[in-house]
C-alpha cells in the first residue's frame, strides 16, 4: 500500500491554514488510519462475507449434488426396480407361452399318434382281412387244383393201369397161346402127330 498516495490525497482534500504538505497531523494521522482501518475492515468483512457465500454456496452445491445424486440413484433403482419387475414379467409370461407351446405340442403330438395308431390298427385289419381273404382264396384253389391232380392222377393211374392190364391180358394171351402151342406141339411129337 502506498502510505504517501493516500497523505498527499487526504492532505490536498482538506486544506485549513494550519496544515502543511509535508507534515501530517497526529489527529489527522489517527483520523487517516481509522479511515483505512475502515476500510481494510471493509475489505475483510467482505472478503469474509465472499468467503461464507463461496462456503455457502459450495455446501449448497454439494447438498444439490447429493441431492440430484441420490435422487438419480432413486430414479436407477426405480428403473432398475422397473426393468427387472419387466423382465421377470416377461420371463414369466415367455415361460408360460412356451408351456402352452409344449401342452399344444404334446397334445398334437398325442392326437397324431392317436390318428396314427388308428390308421395303422385299421391298415392292419384291413391287411389281415385281405390276407386272410388272399389265403382262403389261395386255400379253395390249392384245394380244387388238389382235387383236380387228385382226379387227374387217378385217371393217369387207371389208364396206365388199364394199359397195362391189356399189355398184361394181350401177353397172357400169347403166352397161353404160345405155351398150348407148345404143348399141342410136344403132345403131338409125344404122340406122333407130327
């Protein structure tokens, strides 16, 4: 601070005939000091009052940033409450469809099978009856062709056996006429016919 600045400014303000330049009064001394003393109190007080407001201010900042901060935690967590109660929400209902989805799905799959069964059950039949119906059949034309062989076996039998009781009755016949040839024929040697 510049002490001669501020004599020579409050010694040109109050010029009395008793006051000189180059001296400076006691009074006017104590008078100047408690007018920068003011001051100076002044500029303190204010830079206190600066002080406190920026302390103020600065708690009243961190009180408004722990408040939005705990208020944007609240809002996270009610967000995060939120989603979560969504996505168990939709778990739930996505664990529910695809149990539908598999009761429908084992349902069809009973109800086809079903079909299936019935189908195959009724083909069976069906395959038995016409088996069945293929055997019988089969059976009637063995049967008639048994009784056809057996007629034509025993009329091939009677033949040949007839054939062969006339082969057997034509060489008897030779051989009886042959053998009373042959007796007439030493008889009459024997007894001189010939």
């Amino acid at each position: 601070m510049n002490l001669r600045a501020t004599q020579t400014s409050s010694l040109k303000t109050r010029e009395d005939g008793f006051m000189s330049e180059k001296y400076v009064t006691r009074l006017e001394f104590e008078e100047h000091k408690k007018h920068m003393d003011s001051r100076f109190d002044n500029i303190d007080k204010t830079t206190n009052e600066i002080k406190e407001s920026i302390k103020e201010l600065r708690r009243e900042v961190k009180e408004d940033i722990n408040q939005s901060r705990n208020e944007h935690k609240e809002d996270i967590n009610q967000n995060r409450n939120g989603l979560k109660e969504d996505i168990n929400q939709s778990r739930n209902e996505l664990k529910e469809d695809i149990n539908k989805f598999r009761n429908e799905l084992k349902e069809d799959i009973k109800q086809t099978r079903n079909e299936l069964t019935e189908k195959i059950n009724q083909s069976r039949n069906e395959l038995k009856e016409e088996i069945n119906k293929f055997r019988n059949e089969l059976k009637e034309d063995i049967n008639q062709s048994r009784n056809e062989l057996k007629k034509d076996i025993i009329a091939i039998v009677d033949e040949k056996i007839d054939s062969r009781i006339s082969k057997m009755q034509h060489s008897q016949t030779k051989w009886f006429i042959t053998i009373i040839i042959g007796i007439l024929g030493l008889a009459g040697r024997i007894l001189g016919i010939y």
